[in-house]
C-alpha cells in the first residue's frame, strides 16, 4: 500500500496488477526447468496419426487452393464429378452440354489441376531449402 502513487487511475486498478504480477511470479517460479539434453527424445516425437492428418490438411490445402486457379466450368466440372460423385451424364444435363464436352473438360482440368499442384509442390521445397 505504500508503494501506490496516485497517478490519475483508480486504485482498484493498482491493486489488480498488483494481484496479477503476484499470480505471474507464483507460476514462474513454480516452473521446473530442464535442460535440453536431458529431455526424452519420445516428448518430441509426434504421433503418427498427427503428422498424417496435418499431411492431409496441407495436400486438402493445396488441392483447394489449385482448384480455385481453375476456369469456373473446370471447377464445376471436378466438383459435380468427384465431391459430388455425379456421372458425366448428370453433370452434362445440369450444365446443359454434351458429355464428350464433359470429358474434356475434366480431363484439362485435371491436367491444369496436376500442373498447379506440382507447381506448388516445387515451389515449396525450393522455399523450405
């Protein structure tokens, strides 16, 4: 109580950080410290079911990303066909085209989709060197 000096804030608010720098050093000083070379090598190991989930995350990532550079049909076409699983007659009578149309136009989709894809796979592992 002393050491409050009124400067324009109320006290409640003095007190507060009072309160909280009290809760800070109780937790820091509580804090075990261990050495880097001590620590198991099986604390840093990450689960195999992590690192393929977060594989998928990023492959799902890249694959939307890729899909989005694409013309609007070919977008339209991947999705009715594979998230969709629609066949080409379907997605021909809901586009009002013929199906031969729909073939071409998944197939460079595609080819555009792997392009971009592999683009984007290149240019990530020039960045991560």
């Amino acid at each position: 109580m002393k050491s409050y000096d009124y400067r324009g804030l109320p006290f409640s608010s003095w007190l507060y950080r009072m309160a909280l720098n009290a809760v800070i050093d109780f937790y820091r000083t509580r804090k075990s410290n261990e050495r880097l070379e001590t620590v198991a090598e099986e604390k840093f190991a990450v689960e195999p079911r992590l690192a393929e989930q977060i594989d998928r995350d990023l492959e799902l990532k890249t694959v939307k990303t890729a899909l989005q550079k694409l013309e609007p049909d070919q977008q339209s076409v991947l999705i009715m066909k594979f998230v969709d699983d629609l066949s080409n007659k379907e997605i021909a009578q809901a586009l009002n085209k013929s199906e031969g149309a729909i073939r071409v136009i998944q197939h460079r989709a595609l080819k555009q989709l792997k392009k971009q894809i592999n683009g984007e796979r290149d240019y990530q592992s020039t960045k991560e060197a």
